[in-house]
C-alpha cells in the first residue's frame, strides 16, 4: 500500500511505499513534486506524473540508483536543481515542450555512474528542435533526439501488422506484441502472453529468460506505450496499440479449446465425492494433483520455493506438493495462514512435521519476499465467494506486487487463482499467476470475468476425477 502525503498547496513532500517500490504513479491533482520527495529510494524503477504537476523541485528523484523511467508529461513546466541527479540507470527523459526552466544540475552526473552505464551509452535527451530541452541538452553535453521513436524505444513487432487479425494460427511463432532494448512482450505460439529478457552483451547470461505472464502484465505494457507515444507526438502508434490491446481482450487464445470441457464448482465437487464413494481415497487424489503441478511446472531445480498453504483441501495440495518438492531435494518452505485443516490436509501437513519440512506461521514471521524464486498460491479454493480478508488480502497483494516487481519472480496458482469466483471468475482481489494448474477439470470462472486476464499459462491435470 502507497501512502502520498500532499499538503495543502498541492506539493507531495513524502510517501511512504510500506515496504513497495517498482512503478509508482503520482496521483491526479498534484501541482509539485517536493524536494526530496522520492529521494534515494532503492527500489524506484518507473514514475508515472500526472499532467496535473508543473514543478518538479530540486533533488526531487535525487540518487534513486534503480530507476529507469521517467515520463513527463506536458503540463510540467520547471525542472529543479538535482532533480534526477545521480539516477545511475536513467539513460534518457523525453522533456516536453512545457518544460522552459530546467536547472543546469537537473540531471547531474546521471551519466558518469554503474555498469549499466557502460552498456547503454550516454545519457540522451529527448523532445522538440529548438526547445529548452535541446537546448539544455547541448549546454549540458548530453546527446539529444529528436522525439524517441528507434532505438531503445519500444516500438511496433513487424509481425502485428502481418497479422492484424490475431488469431492462433502462427505455425509455431511467436507474436511481438513491444519490445525495447533487451525485453520483449508477446503471445507464445500456443497463445499465451509472454515476457522475456536477453542481455543483449551476453546470450549466454544466466538471468536471460523467457516465461508466461498474467494478461494484464502485457495490457499494462500497452498502455503505458499509448502514453508514452502520445506524449512523444505519435497519435497514431497510440491508437494502433488500442487497437490491438481491444483485439486481445475479445481474442479467446487457449481458452477457446478448454472451455467446451470447463465445469462448474458444483459439478466439480459432485465428480469429486463420487470418485471417493466409489473407491478413490481424498488423499490420494490430493497426493496426484500434488504431482501433476510439480510435473506440469518442471522447472524446480535450483530454485526456492515458497508453498503459502489455506485451510481447506487447496490448503492440503500445498503441503502435499511440499512433500513432494522436499523428497526431490528442493528448497521449500510452507507457510500456514491457519491452525485448521481439512481430514487429508492435515495428514499431509503432519508428513510435512515429520519430514523437518520448513513451516511458519504469521505468529513466527512471515514471508521474506527477496528470497523466493517460486511462490505456490494454494491460498483460497474454488469454493470461496466474496471479497478476502486478513491476512490474505496482504498476502495476495504483496504475492502480486513482488511478482511485478522482480523479473523472473513466478508465481503458481493451485487449482484456481485465490480470490476468484470459480464460476464466474469475479474478483475483488486475486492472485496474478503465470501459470495456473486446474485439477480435474477447468472451472468455468478460469475462463471468463477476472479469470481471462489474470492467468498466464492454464494447464489442466487429470487426476482420474470421472466427470460422468
């Protein structure tokens, strides 16, 4: 949760991030941002102003070490004294014609620190021939473009325009929805959103990756493209990526094939105590959905995992999966949010005791978000209505902004994503997945409402659950 304290003559003097950096829009209303008011923040990386602010003041964003974008809108008017000074991986600020009074030490010493420095070139300037910020530019000896639009800039995939139309018929290639120097955002050849990195200095780099995300991840991507071109003098590049965000949204991609299959929560339950009746016991169909996300995933090797387990039977795949990972020599740790569990739940949870698996509670501390490379989300099932309370709502949230916020942080939803409807897929607050492993069947809320955008990869795993 951002808290912004603004004072009465619309200055934003502080906030308080209680712990969240990454993107951070400034609220509507705002006239100046203050001195110091973002200073040496350690985890800064995007700033959204709003066109309501006409001063940015001196050592307003001074030495925030990871920050990498900034966008001005044309209301500003003055930039201050050390505003962006010592930002190490600033590489340029597009400054609209507004902007008449920037500071000579605005941007001081941006381009004489870190590594990425090094890779990246000079610090540049970007805006109209024969405004300030040209000028400034040549004062200062930085380099100046006119208009961002190559390069570094993120800019239109060729194959978009090849197929207008989105449909999945790509024959094994992937879409370029944008990419920049070093990321790309798209749709896999079998219709997921995807995100990827690629150090362009080192293929070889072992923190090059390529991995489903959430929907709204790449909707995200392309609204900020419609600001960022709209401010920089494309109206055009603006309304083709609406364009093509609208043609996603009514796209149905791998849903289309699920969703003739897709059952309701009912239903889903009703095949599941039949299949008990007849002979199938509950901790053993526990046990196989255990097994068909860890073999859907398949990537666990070397990596820590954090399996943040509920109270019901989605609770109890979580410690059974925790069982699983831990015999196949896997960094795990469980976290129970609840003293009670259900019958099989709690005999996997007393495997987990017995085995020496790591457990915590919120009473012993709760999850240290840096250290986790995979987080289980085995939170809420399919049966839950309504809106989460604590802690699950902070836990939904902080699962959600570390997601966001550090690459190649992935996050697995058991069964359903937590906080959403499984028939409807409404929600007020839900986990954002990259991959989301149904068990049995696909619920029809997976596919629809929420479902459709906050889902990466749906995969479904049958665990021998006879839906006739």
């Amino acid at each position: 949760m951002i808290k912004f304290f603004i004072n009465d003559d619309s200055c934003l003097w502080d906030f308080d991030s209680d712990g969240v950096g990454g993107r951070i829009t400034i609220p509507q209303g705002v006239r100046t941002i203050g001195w110091k008011a973002f200073a040496h923040h350690p985890s800064l990386f995007r700033v959204v102003i709003p066109d309501s602010v006409e001063v940015i003041e001196k050592q307003a964003f001074l030495s925030c070490a990871n920050l990498h974008e900034v966008i001005i809108p044309d209301s500003v008017k003055s930039i201050g004294f050390e505003a962006f000074s010592n930002c190490s991986c600033l590489t340029g600020v597009s400054i609209p014609e507004s902007v008449t009074d920037i500071n000579p030490y605005a941007f001081h010493m941006v381009h004489d620190f870190g590594e990425y420095r090094q890779m990246s070139g000079d610090f540049c300037i970007y805006g109209k021939r024969g405004s300030a910020a040209e000028r400034f530019a040549n004062e200062s000896s930085f380099s100046f473009r006119e208009n961002k639009s190559d390069g570094d800039c993120l800019i239109i995939g060729e194959n978009v325009y090849d197929k207008p139309d989105l449909k999945p018929d790509w024959d094994g290639n992937t879409v370029v929805i944008c990419r920049d120097e070093e990321y790309t955002w798209g749709i896999s050849a079998d219709g997921c959103p995807y995100e990827s990195y690629q150090n362009m200095n080192n293929p070889h780099d072992s923190y090059n990756y390529c991995m489903p995300v959430p929907w709204v991840d790449l909707y995200d991507r392309i609204d900020e493209l419609c600001c960022f071109f709209r401010w920089n003098g494309f109206p055009d590049w603006a309304e083709e990526y609406q364009r093509i965000k609208q043609q996603l949204k009514e796209w149905p991609g791998t849903g289309s094939a699920q969703a003739a299959s897709a059952v309701s929560v009912e239903e889903m339950r009703t095949a599941d105590r039949l299949t008990i009746e007849r002979g199938t016991p509950g901790r053993e169909l526990m046990r196989r959905a255990a097994q068909g996300v860890f073999d859907v995933y398949g990537e666990w090797d070397g990596k820590s995992v954090a399996v943040i387990c509920g109270s019901g039977n989605n609770g109890g795949d979580g410690y059974a999966l925790a069982e699983i990972l831990h015999d196949h020599g896997i960094q795990v740790t469980v976290f129970r949010i609840s003293d009670k569990f259900s019958e099989d739940g709690a005999y996997y949870y007393n495997r987990c005791i017995e085995k020496d698996i790591s457990v915590s509670t919120p009473e012993e501390g709760w999850i240290d978000y840096f250290v986790y490379d995979i987080y289980v989300d085995c939170l809420l099932g399919t049966g839950f209505r309504g809106t989460p309370h604590e802690p699950v709502v902070t836990i939904i949230r902080e699962i959600n902004e570390n997601r966001r916020r550090y690459d190649q942080r992935f996050v697995i939803s058991v069964d359903i994503n937590s906080g959403m409807n499984g028939d409807t897929g409404e929600a007020e607050l839900a986990v954002e997945s990259n991959l989301t492993v149904s068990i049995g069947s696909v619920k029809k809320g997976l596919l629809q409402g929420c479902g459709r955008e906050l889902i990466g990869k749906l995969v479904n795993v049958d665990i021998g659950i006879s839906m006739a």
